[in-house]
C-alpha cells in the first residue's frame, strides 16, 4: 500500500477548513445561540440542575463584542480590555417580557468585564418603569398579582413523628433541606402541590410555609438599608428604572440608585454631608442612561436574584432560554433524564 504524504498544498487546505469552521462556531455562539449548563437550584422546577439549556440570542437582539482581545470560550481568564467598545446590540433595545427566563450576566462581578461576567439565569418578573413588591412571598407587579404559586417553590417547615430517612427524601425528590433538630423538625423546599400533598400524610404532624414577616429587615437584602425594610417575601414597592427617567436625589434613596450612577452608568459619586456630587458637580437629580430590570428565581428561597443585587442592565442581557437541550441527574446518580429532553421553558 502506497502510504499517503501530505502536501503543503493539502496542509494550508486543512488549515483554512479548520479555520472557516471555527469562524461559523464562534459566530454563531456569538450572535444566534448557545447551549449552557444549570448549575445552582434557583430556578427549580423550570430548570433543575445538571440541565442544559439552549439560549436563543436572537430574542433580545444579539449584544455585539464589548472586550476584542479575549480567547473565545473562557469566560472569565485571557482577555485584555485594552480595547473595549461600547454596549451596542443589534436591532435596538432587547424586547423582553415578564415572565420570560432570561440569560444575563452577573451584575455584582465588577472585577470582570461586562461580557466576561459569570452566566445567570432567572425569570425576569418586573420590566422598566414596573411598579414592583413581594407581599407574602408572591410578587406584584403595577399592583397586579403576577405569580401562579403552583409553579413555585418555597422553603417549608415540617414536623413528623417519625424520622424522614432517604427513602423519604428519594420517594419525594427532596433535593434541598433536611433535619433541623432532634425533635423530628425538617425544612424541605417544596411546591405547593407537594406540599398539600405530604400534608395528607398521618405521619406528618405540621407542614407550614416559611414567610419573614413585614417590616422585618433582611440587611443582606437590596437597597442593604435599614430605611427600607424588606425582606424576601415582604419587599417594595419599588419602580424599576426605566432610560430617560429623571430620578430625584437625596441621602435617603441614594442606596438604590448609586450602582447604576457609579458602576453601570461609569460616573464618579460622592456623598458629602449629605450632597450628592456626581462626577465633581452637586446634583439632586440623575437621568438613567439604559433600561433596567428586575430578575428572581422560581425556587424562592433559594435564590441568590435581584433582591439580594438589586437591578440588572439592559447591557447584561445576553438571551431567552427557550429549551432543555439535555439533562442529566447527578445528585441521585439516576443518569439522563429522558422526559426532560428537548422540553420548553415556561
């Protein structure tokens, strides 16, 4: 057999398909979609960790390159920002919608380019200009109840005469919660069907919701501000900042404005004895430059989202997830999760 010597010709070939191929690869990732994994519980039962889910970036209108000189596919190491462009996004503003589950990039990773931030994904429940509030773990929007608590899950305190085991756990698919004294007390996470459902149970002597009370100040809560005191389940009324508003200024509700003035906006402020100086000049007023929204998560106490950081930029938003592409089950070692191939997200 006559053994077979590349060219150079033939060389330079493989090189440019290889080339072309991986152009098309990044391109496409880049302005149509992209496939990511679920890696936190926070929007159970919509997504489950160990999904994979496809982002459609096309929704929103695809958000060109803001850091050029990055390795494509790592998100986090070797770029450089030398050269960094504006926030520019095709075909205008995204057009989001409450309820959708949006892909975005975390906010509070100052540290990172904005498109070299880590990859969040949460239901967006209040959009620019929304009047918003949680009262008793459901959520309001323009005064109007948004939430199907049915879709939803909450942390709930049970009590039992007997011990909840792991067959228990399994029976149930109880992936978050466990034993909390010696007196057969047990926080579970659990929808409220669930919920109902173990309530029939004889050997469940008290099942009840988890709610923080109003006017129960959570400091690890947004604005972080005594003055307001919310928590997550009684949280608000809150606007959410819409482009062109004009916000008025002063050392009370500066709490909630002041990363979009500083850090999203790229201004200086100051507070000095009680003025407000933003970019050297006294001003009692600001004009947001983009829109803002608010994100939580379907698994409601269990969710690090927007009321713990407050609003994410139009500028963070990459895309809708619209499909679980795969899934597999590595908490019970249960392998591919076959019914929730190729399913939507609702």
């Amino acid at each position: 057999m006559k053994k077979y010597i590349p060219t150079k010709q033939s060389i330079i070939e493989w090189f440019k398909a290889i080339g072309i191929s991986f152009v098309c690869v990044l391109m496409i990732r880049t302005f149509l979609f992209e496939i990511s994994p679920v890696g936190s519980p926070s929007m159970e039962k919509s997504l489950m960790t160990g999904d994979y889910m496809f982002i459609n970036k096309l929704s929103y209108g695809p958000r060109l390159l803001k850091t050029l000189f990055s390795i494509p596919f790592i998100n986090q190491s070797y770029y450089s920002d030398v050269v960094s462009l504006p926030y520019m996004r095709l075909f205008g503003s995204p057009d989001v919608e409450r309820n959708e589950v949006v892909v975005f990039n975390y906010p509070m990773e100052d540290e990172f380019p904005v498109d070299h931030r880590t990859y969040f994904v949460k239901r967006c429940v209040a959009l620019p200009g929304d009047s918003f509030k949680i009262v008793d773990g459901l959520v309001y929007v323009n005064n109007k109840l948004m939430d199907d608590e049915n879709s939803l899950q909450f942390n709930y305190h049970l009590k039992s005469d007997k011990v909840l085991d792991s067959v228990f756990t399994s029976q149930y698919n109880l992936v978050e919660g466990g034993k909390i004294s010696d007196n057969n007390d047990y926080s579970f996470t659990l929808t409220k069907s669930l919920a109902d459902t173990l309530r029939s149970k004889t050997f469940i002597t008290e099942i009840q919701k988890n709610n923080e009370k109003k006017e129960m100040w959570d400091e690890f809560v947004f604005p972080f501000n005594a003055h307001y005191k919310w928590n997550v389940d009684n949280y608000g009324s809150l606007k959410i900042p819409s482009k062109g508003d004009t916000v008025k200024l002063d050392s009370m509700n500066l709490c909630i404005y002041e990363r979009i003035i500083s850090a999203y906006e790229g201004n200086t402020l100051e507070l000095k004895s009680d003025s407000i100086f933003i970019n050297g000049e006294y001003k009692t007023s600001y004009v947001i430059k983009q829109n803002y929204y608010f994100m939580m998560g379907d698994n409601r106490h269990n969710s690090q989202d927007s009321r713990h950081w407050g609003f994410v930029p139009e500028d963070h938003i990459i895309g809708k997830a619209t499909r679980i592409i795969f899934s597999n089950d590595k908490l019970y070692h249960k392998g591919i999760r076959w019914d929730r191939l190729f399913q939507g997200i609702k």
